[in-house]
C-alpha cells in the first residue's frame, strides 16, 4: 500500500514537471499563465513567478489580466521579493480600479514597503514610501480588516524614524557639534512631544548647551549660559528625579559659578 501511494506521489510529481516543462516552451501566454496558476495553487511559486514573467506581458490592459497579474505580484510576496511584490502590486491598484481584490493589493503593495525598511541606523528612503503608501490605505479604506494591521505597522515605523533622528541629533552631540545638536534636540522635541526619548533628549540638549556656553568666546557667554539654564529647567521640570540627576546637577552649579563671575 505504501509503496502504491509513492509511486502515486511520484506520478503526480513528474506530470507536474513534465506540464511545467511543455508551458515553459509553450508560446501559448494562456496555457504559460494557467500552468502558473497550478504551480501557485501546489505552493511552488518560484516556478510559478518564471512562467508569470513570461506570460504577464501578453495580458496587459486586458481583462484576464486581473488574475494573472494578482497571483504573479502574490508570487513575488510569497517568495519575499518585496521591491518586485510592492511594484506589481502597485501596478495592479492601478491597472484594475474596480477589482474586489483591490483592497488587499493596496494593502499588500504598502507591507512589501514595510518590509523592506531597513534598521533605523541605515537610510530611510523605503520607510518613508512605507508610511506613505500605508497612510493612504488607512484613508481610503477606514474600515478594511487590514486596518489593525496598517495601524500597527504606521506605529512600527514611526517609532523607527524616531530613533533615527534621536540618534542623529546624540551625534553631533558626541562629535562636539554643539549647535547642531542643540537646534537638532529642538526640533526633536517639537515634532516627538510624546517619544520615549524625552528625557534623554532634554538631557543631551542640556549637556551641549553647557559645554558650548562653557567653551564660548566671552560676549557670547552669557546669553549662551542662560540657554544652558533653561535647557537645565527643562529637564527638572520634565523629572526631578531624572536618572540624568547628578551631571545635570553639576552643570547647573558650573553654569551659576560662571553667571556670578560675569556679574561681577
């Protein structure tokens, strides 16, 4: 019985290949694209993405074109070809306005941006697209059952751009570009009001703020110890008891030891 069933699997196995092989050779774009389709269905979509390739070109601007160019953007998805699955899919929102498979490529167009963005530390040209592109499904389709989905993978990104601008700005505070990093944590500040950063943020403001008014030329001293001052409020009204405590503390007196002796 066992070995009916193997030879049973092998038969099946070798008219797969063998059909694979005829549709490859085939110059028919409809047997190419409905071979494809059983390769998609038997999860052998390698084999299917060759035959689509082939076929896709014929079925341009045509209705049939719905189907083929759906399994063929889902093919390169499946096999983790974000940049292609994000271009076909898109092409296909595009090619069939009206098709009820729209929602889902729309959807499935913005994840294949979201899966390509990289680590925050690297560049984030394809994060950017990704928020974009999900921003404008969230609007278009408010109550799609991608929404949680879309909505989380927004949050993802975000948090990610965030970091990213964090860590720029904490840069040019370890490379002693001051003023560059006080004008970077500003921004930071405004544009991330709610980022689990702050308190790191109004900490390294405060630390360039001083060590530019500390090293400054003397007319500019004073105004710059002020800052320095300010940026120190900042960070104790935010939390008393920062974890940033004792070198904001020692800060603070430097910065009042140096306004005494201009006073003077």
């Amino acid at each position: 019985m066992k070995k009916i069933f193997v030879l049973l699997l092998l038969s099946v196995v070798l008219t797969s290949c063998s059909d694979f092989q005829k549709a490859l050779k085939s110059e028919d774009p409809a047997v190419k694209a409905e071979v494809a389709k059983q390769m998609y269905d038997a999860e052998k979509y390698a084999k299917a993405i060759r035959l689509y390739e082939q076929a896709a070109p014929s079925f341009k601007a045509k209705p049939q074109g719905e189907q083929v160019f759906y399994y063929f953007a889902k093919s390169y998805y499946l096999t983790k070809q974000y940049y292609l699955s994000g271009y076909q899919f898109e092409n296909y929102v595009s090619s069939y306005p009206k098709s009820e498979k729209r929602e889902e490529a729309m959807f499935l167009s913005a994840e294949s941006y979201y899966k390509l963005s990289p680590t925050y530390s690297l560049d984030q040209h394809d994060t950017r697209k990704a928020l974009d592109k999900l921003q404008k499904f969230i609007d278009i389709y408010p109550n799609s059952e991608f929404l949680a989905q879309a909505n989380q993978h927004v949050k993802d990104l975000r948090e990610k751009e965030e970091k990213k601008f964090f860590e720029i700005a904490k840069q040019f505070n370890t490379i002693s570009d001051y003023k560059a990093s006080i004008k970077m944590f500003e921004i930071f500040l405004i544009d991330y009001p709610g980022t689990p950063y702050k308190e790191d943020a109004l900490f390294y403001k405060l630390d360039s703020a001083y060590k530019l008014a500390i090293n400054s030329v003397p007319y500019k001293k004073e105004e710059r110890l002020n800052y320095a001052l300010t940026a120190y409020s900042s960070l104790i009204k935010f939390n008393s008891n920062t974890k940033f405590k004792n070198k904001a503390d020692e800060m603070f007196a430097s910065i009042e030891s140096e306004l005494k002796q201009i006073a003077k």
